[in-house]
C-alpha cells in the first residue's frame, strides 16, 4: 500500500517509492530501495525533500513501525470501534436502483448549473446563491431520503468534470455528515451550501495549472494553495455567502495538528464545521480517478484516511464513518462462506452487516452467478471476514455488479 509522508517521519526498515518533487532534488540514483542504513536515511534528511510515498508492502508503516499485516488488523478493529459506537441512526427507506437513478437524474440538472456557476466566477461575475440554494435544498431532499445513493453515485466522476462533480459530491457528504452530526434542517443547508461552494476559488486559478494532466511542480502547487483564499475572497465580495459557508471555503484545508494551510490552525482553532469539509473533501478526492493517480475504492479510501493521524479530528471522523459505513458501497469483501462480493447496500443499523452481491467462488477460483445476500439476515449465517483491496484482482465491474457503472455511462 502506498503512502505519502513527510520526510521528518521517515524511519529505518520503510521501502522508499517515490521522492516528490524533481529528480533532481535528492540524492539518489534510484528511486525504490529499502531505507537501511543511518547514512541513507541522513541523507533523505539534508537533501530538502519534504515528502516522499512508501510501499507499506514492502516495508514498516509511518505510525507503529510494524509490519502492514498489523497495521491493518489495528485498521479494522479501529474502523469497527467507530462503527459500533453508540451514536444517533438516522431513520431511512429502503434504497432501491430506481433511487439511484433519481440520484443521477438529480446529478445530471445540477451540473450544468455549477459549470456556469464556475464560469460566471471566472469571468468576475456575481455568483448565483439562490440558484445554488435551490440545487443544495433538492440535494438535501435527497439524501435525507436515501443517504447512500447521492454519495455512491456521485464519486463515478469523469476527468474533464472533476471540478464540478467534486461540489456536488461534497455537498452531499457534508449533507450526510451533519444529520449524523445531529445539526437541524437549517444547519444542515447551510452545510451542504459550504460544501458546494468550498471549492470555488479554483475558479480563479490559471486554466495551465487547474487542468494540468500530470503532478504539480512545487511553484504551481503553491499557486493551487491560494484557492481557499481566494474563493474567501470571492465570497466576501459578492456577500450574502454567510459565516459557515465563508469559514468552510477558506479552512478545509486545515488540519488539526497545524500543518495544513492557509494559517496553520490546529485543535479547537478550526470549527467544526470545516473540520467537516476537511474529511469530506479528502474522501471524494481520492476515490476519484485523476489524471495522475487511479482513485482507491472506498473502503480502501477510509482505510487510508483512519491512518492519517493529525489530519483529521477523531470525533467528526468517527461521525464520517457512520455516515458512509466501514464498508461503503462498492466495497470488494470476503465472506465467511468462501465468496467474494461487492457491497450494494448499507444497513443502517449495523454497518458491518450490510447487503452484498456475492460473484465470485474461491474455492474454485471462478466466477459464478450474482447473487444478493442480507447479511443481516441470521439465519443465512454468513458474514464478512475481512475488506479486499481491488488492485490485488482483476476485477474491472465492481461499480456495475452494485449498480452504478451502468447508470453512470447510460447518461
């Protein structure tokens, strides 16, 4: 499993990936090699380079030192711990594919509105708050009814639409997150208003740079870094944004141990309310599929992220946990009884119990005919035993075996 980290939590015994940056930033002839020596390490150390990716596979894990097997067994117990929490079930409906239809119905009206939304803002015009309004109180309509498949079907983003798709997706969670926050209908819009909007100040960064196909250089990833405060600012000029959604657009990407930007700010300086986006944010991101880098799943994102210590407030995570499930849709899982299967949908009573589409047999290492199963459902006996990471098959349907694929190329 790949890893960026600061060089400083470098340590003896992690397998070196990637430096970022230039090649020409480091002292090393090769890129990939195990750390073993105090004089590689101190070299690392002097060479300026701020952050490199480590292979978990390969070598120790930044947190504990130990292996990758352990890690993740510490992962699962930790994921579990927050999903069997005592904390507020929200009531909901059955979700069926006609509700994610409408999800992507709903998707598809919003879109063009937010593509104009960021042209207007490019051009300098003013922005369009009821019209935003509108879409955020649909949107929330929506996931207060069926939570799920909004969020699910909202990450299946293409690369020229990432943008746009990305407020969307992040409304939704923001949504999502702050009804099992307990925030009433009104906090709730304005949430979901923040997440739309959080991003808007890329509207103002140079087109080179904000399509770029590839990894930022360091002088354009500083430019990118401006993006908060610069849709503050836009916000602020055109009035009538309000504080909370001001205040998610210009801190979420802050984190919690000081060391996100613009200002730094740590604990209890940063609001809850952008503590949310700050989660919401990163998970969309990186269950989408960018021009530099394949999207991990989303049971893999939340396996990441639960690793990211400092990033993230662990309370506002652990609500963020139950809002998606341990085992979101499209999940990949080994059952007990010899199967693979993708998750299809959650169970809002037991998120580690959810419905799931059994397809492959490996005992026989084939695969074998669809077929649904509750596992709620005792008297079926079976269960999860442990999260499958999709890049270690050749699985290429997940998305369409849970319903989502198809939908989306059928727009």
């Amino acid at each position: 499993m790949l890893k960026k980290i600061p060089s400083a939590q470098l340590r003896l015994g992690m397998y070196v990936q990637e430096f970022c940056g230039s090649w020409m930033d480091h002292p090393f002839w090769r890129a990939k090699f195990l750390l073993a020596t105090e004089a590689q390490l101190s070299k690392v150390r002097q060479s300026g380079v701020h952050e490199l990716w480590i292979d978990t596979d390969k070598g120790l894990d930044i947190e504990t030192g130990i292996p990758e097997a352990q890690v993740r067994v510490m992962v699962e117990q930790e994921l579990e711990h927050f999903a069997t929490m005592p904390a507020p079930l929200m009531p909901t409906v059955p979700e069926s594919g006609d509700d994610v239809g409408q999800a992507l119905e709903l998707i598809h009206r919003s879109l063009p509105k937010i593509t104009t939304m960021f042209s207007d803002a490019r051009l300098g015009k003013a922005l369009d708050l009821p019209g935003c309004e509108s879409m955020v109180d649909e949107i929330c309509e929506s996931v207060i009814s069926k939570p799920h498949a909004l969020i699910s079907v909202a990450r299946l983003k293409r690369h020229d639409e990432y943008t746009y798709m990305h407020s969307v997706a992040v409304c939704a969670l923001m949504i999502g997150l702050g009804r099992q926050l307990g925030l009433n209908d009104r906090l709730l819009r304005k949430v979901g208003l923040a997440g739309m909007l959080h991003d808007v100040g890329k509207a103002a960064m140079p087109l080179e740079i904000l399509n770029r196909p590839g990894k930022l250089s360091d002088a354009e990833f500083r430019v990118m870094r401006s993006h908060p405060v610069r849709g503050h600012a836009l916000l602020t000029e055109g009035g009538g944004a309000g504080p909370v959604v001001l205040d998610v657009c210009l801190h979420h990407h802050e984190k919690v141990d000081g060391t996100g930007y613009p200002h730094g700010l740590a604990g209890e300086q940063i609001s809850t309310v952008a503590k949310m986006g700050a989660i919401c944010d990163v998970y969309d991101a990186i269950t989408s599929d960018r021009p530099y880098k394949r999207a991990w799943s989303p049971a893999e994102s939340l396996r990441q992220m639960v690793q990211w210590k400092g990033h993230f407030d662990p309370k506002v995570f652990q609500a963020f946990v139950r809002t998606v499930g341990i085992y979101p849709i499209g999940s990949l899982v080994r059952l007990r009884s010899g199967r693979l299967a993708v998750v299809v949908e959650q169970n809002a009573a037991n998120l580690l119990a959810p419905r799931v589409k059994a397809f492959f047999d490996l005992a026989s290492n084939v695969r074998v005919y669809p077929r649904e199963v509750d596992l709620a459902d005792a008297a079926l006996g079976d269960a999860i035993e442990r999260y499958e990471s999709p890049s270690d098959w050749r699985f290429t349907d997940l998305d369409e075996l849970c319903g989502l694929k198809r939908l989306q190329s059928g727009a």
